[in-house]
C-alpha cells in the first residue's frame, strides 16, 4: 500500500520516540545497565591501547566514556539526548579536575554533527548505531565516521545480533517480570513488555510498561525502537562505505561470531584510496 504524507509522519515519530524516551531517565538506564561491565572493560582496554582521543557516538551519560577518561584517554562525546548529557555533566562534575578536563560533550545527532577535528579511534558502542533506522541513516553516520577518523583509524561498534524468537513474539503478549523498586522514583512497580517486530522495516518496537504497586493510574510506558541488523547487512553496508572490516567478533574477548553470538563487534577502518560516488 502506498504510504500517505500522514503515515510518513507517523512512523516517523514512532521512530524518533523510541530514539529518545529510554534515554530521558538516566537514572533508571544507570541502574538497569549497572551489571553490563564486559562491555566497558572492552573499549577501555581498546582505548589504553591506542590511547586515543576518542570519538564517542553515543555516549549517553558515560557508561563507557567516564571509566576511559579515568584511565587517561581523553573523550569527545556527541549525543542526542539533553537528559543524559546533563547526567553525565553532573557525574563529571565529581571527578578530578583531570578527568573533567579529558570530557568534552556535544549536543548532536551522529549523523549531522561536524567536529572539524579527526580522531585515531571512533566507539558507537551498545547498541546506539540500532537508532540508525534506515539505509539513509547508515550511510550519514559513516561517512561522518570518515571525516573523523584519522588516516589509518579505527572505528569499534556493537550491536545485538537478531534473535528470531524475539522477533516472532506475538504483539499483543505482555511479557512479565517480577516487581521490582524503580530507581528514579523509589516506588515498588510491576514491569511488563510487548515486542512489536516491523519486518519490512525491520524495527523492534519494545514498549517498557510500568505500574506502581496499588497506583494503576500512574502507568506509564516507555518506547523504545530498534532496527535490526542480521549480520551480513553490516558487512555490506561497511563495504560500498568505503571501510574494510579488520576484526569481527561474537563477545568482548575477541572470541569468533558464530551462530550462538548474542553480539557482533566491528572493528573497521577506512579503505586506503576510497572515494564517494
Ligand atoms: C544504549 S545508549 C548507549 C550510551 C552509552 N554509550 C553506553 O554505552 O551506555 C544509546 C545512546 O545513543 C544515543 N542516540 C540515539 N540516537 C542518536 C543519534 N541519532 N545521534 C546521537 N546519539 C544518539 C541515545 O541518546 C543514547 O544515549
């Protein structure tokens, strides 16, 4: 069916809502991610190695890029989300002046947003290169990637692998979980989700639904969309962008991808003699 101006609209802001809304709490995205470590020890390892600066896409409220500035690297961070910049702010405002001095943070979408300055190592960690929904978006976000690197850099990213039976879960199932203490508001809520696959798009549409115990009229929900990406889409994708994929692995220990992979890490770097059409 041919999509109406309106229904481009409509799924637009599907999109950007489930771009944002997870982020406008960071108290609960710290508290909900505080156990992910593996990750975090991965790009600082790759960032003393290298020992940076870094370009950080996606930096949120600095999961990744706080622990990198402690170890001495210095970060520049671009995100598109005030909330978690301003919690990062606030946790760099606690650290040594030292540290603060090796954050600098920028308000921006990562596909539009020009530094005019390179980098010997591009992170988009956890996920946040899954808010590029389309081609289109893809093809911004590299070519940024490009003007940033410096000859021979490289770029590290990660993202989830698809998993069909995630995937096939039938919309109107809420799936359940136990009760548990909401770190923004200290109240006890029950959780519950339902996942929306777009096959055509090929967007997760996740909705995050909380109820305070004995307060069913305070539900809210919280959107979150997600394109997937199954694996070879990405090597293509890096290949007519002009990188060449050096490293892909399955985890954050360099261990191979392979069908029982919950993750792909790419490590690329910008083919030598490249041009854009
Ligand atoms: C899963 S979080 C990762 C944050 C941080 N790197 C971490 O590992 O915890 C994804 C981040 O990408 C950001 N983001 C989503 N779309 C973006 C865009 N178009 N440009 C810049 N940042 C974006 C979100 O605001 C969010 O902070």
């Amino acid at each position: 069916m041919p999509r109406t101006p309106q229904m481009r609209l409509g799924a637009d802001r599907e999109l950007e809502a489930g771009a944002r809304a997870h982020y406008d709490d960071p108290v609960y995205y710290t508290a909900t991610y505080r156990r992910r470590i593996d990750d975090v020890q991965f790009y600082v390892t790759q960032a003393s190695k290298h020992g940076g600066p870094v370009l950080e896409y996606g930096v949120g409220n600095g999961r990744v890029a706080l622990p990198t500035a402690r170890h001495g690297v210095s970060v520049t961070g671009v995100d598109l989300s005030r909330p978690m910049l301003d919690d990062l702010r606030a946790r760099l405002a606690d650290e040594p002046p030292a540290v603060q001095k090796r954050v600098v943070l920028r308000e921006g979408d990562m596909r539009k947003v020009r530094l005019k300055k390179r980098f010997p190592l591009v992170f988009c960690p956890f996920n946040a290169a899954l808010h590029m929904y389309t081609r289109e978006d893809v093809e911004a976000l590299l070519a940024r990637v490009r003007e940033h690197l410096t000859p021979g850099g490289e770029l590290i990213l990660d993202l989830s692998v698809p998993v069909m039976q995630d995937l096939l879960r039938e919309p109107t199932r809420a799936y359940k979980a136990p009760r548990f203490r909401h770190a923004t508001t200290g109240e006890l809520v029950s959780y519950q989700e339902h996942f929306d696959y777009d096959r055509v798009r090929q967007v997760l549409f996740v909705s995050m639904e909380f109820t305070p115990v004995g307060h069913p009229e305070r539900a809210w929900m919280t959107p979150l969309a997600h394109r997937q990406f199954f694996p070879q889409e990405w090597e293509a994708l890096f290949h007519y962008n002009g990188f060449e994929v050096h490293k892909l692995s399955g985890d954050f220990y360099g261990g191979p991808l392979d069908r029982t992979s919950d993750v792909m890490v790419w490590h690329a770097r910008v083919r030598r003699g490249w041009r854009p059409k």
